[in-house]
C-alpha cells in the first residue's frame, strides 16, 4: 500500500489572544517597518512577551457572537495554511488533525511536561483553557466533514 506518511502537531499556547484585524495591522507594520522591517514572528515574539510562536487559531465565544461568518471562515483557512506549511503538505483531514493534537496536548499534561519549554511560554492553565478551544475548532471541522466526508464525521462523533 502507498500511504502517506503521517504527521501530527503539537500545540501549546501561552494564551495570548489577539483580534484577528489587530494581528493583520501588527504583521503589516512589521513587514512595512520604514527603518526596521521585521517578519511576522520577529514582531510577534516582542508583542508577545518573547513567546516564540505565532498561530493563529479562530475563536468564537459562541453562536451569538457577532463575529461574520466570512471572518470565522477566514480564520479557520488561515489556521489550515499554517498547519498545510508547518508540515509541508495539507493534512488528508483538519479534524483528525485537530483531534491529535487535543490527544498530544492531553497525553502531555497528563505526564507533567514542560509545556512552555517549546515556545518559551504558556503554562498548565493557558494549555487548559486551549483545549476547549481545540475541541470547538473540531466541532467546527466535524460540522464541515458531515457535508464533505459523512463518513469521517460518523466516526469522529
């Protein structure tokens, strides 16, 4: 069999939140610095208190909120990119994905890892707080698996 070989993310956050049109202000300014122009993650690692890292992962506090649609879906393609170019190819799945990485974050507490050694930052209750956003992101890819891959998301439920 010709399979693809797997691989998975692993994340952590120091649960710094930002506005989606902040965070697209801040990389702009950076980029277009007239003296200094810095990349994305130079700029985000001052703003966010040296924490070396930068995903951004679309939060909705609920299904009230007055977050458009188009800005939800904006984020959760721009989540797929950074995960697409983090493993160099688009995962077969965005909720097994997520899914394994709520399992890796879990497996990680639960043996009393440093979760901060790999960013510089979050701690054991900013890492809590992301899985319940961690487990909304894949209700939301279970949402889209049930009109792309019924079948996906009848396993997943």
């Amino acid at each position: 069999a010709n399979r693809r070989p797997t691989q998975l993310t692993t994340t952590v956050s120091a649960g710094n939140a930002i506005h989606c049109s902040c965070h697209s202000k801040a990389r702009s300014a950076d980029r277009n610095h007239p003296k200094a122009p810095k990349s994305e993650w130079e700029g985000a690692n001052l703003r966010n208190s040296r924490v070396n890292c930068n995903v951004i992962l679309p939060l909705v506090s609920s299904k009230s909120s007055k977050v458009p649609l188009v800005a939800v879906d904006m984020g959760l393609t721009d989540y797929q990119t950074a995960i697409a170019n983090l493993l160099g190819a688009r995962p077969k799945a965005m909720l097994w994905t997520v899914l394994n990485d709520v399992r890796l974050l879990v497996l990680r507490m639960t043996y009393g890892e440093a979760l901060n050694a790999d960013c510089g930052g979050g701690s054991l209750s900013s890492n809590a707080s992301l899985l319940f956003y961690q487990l909304l992101l894949a209700d939301m890819f279970t949402n889209d698996a049930e009109h792309d891959s019924p079948q996906t998301a009848k396993h997943a439920r």
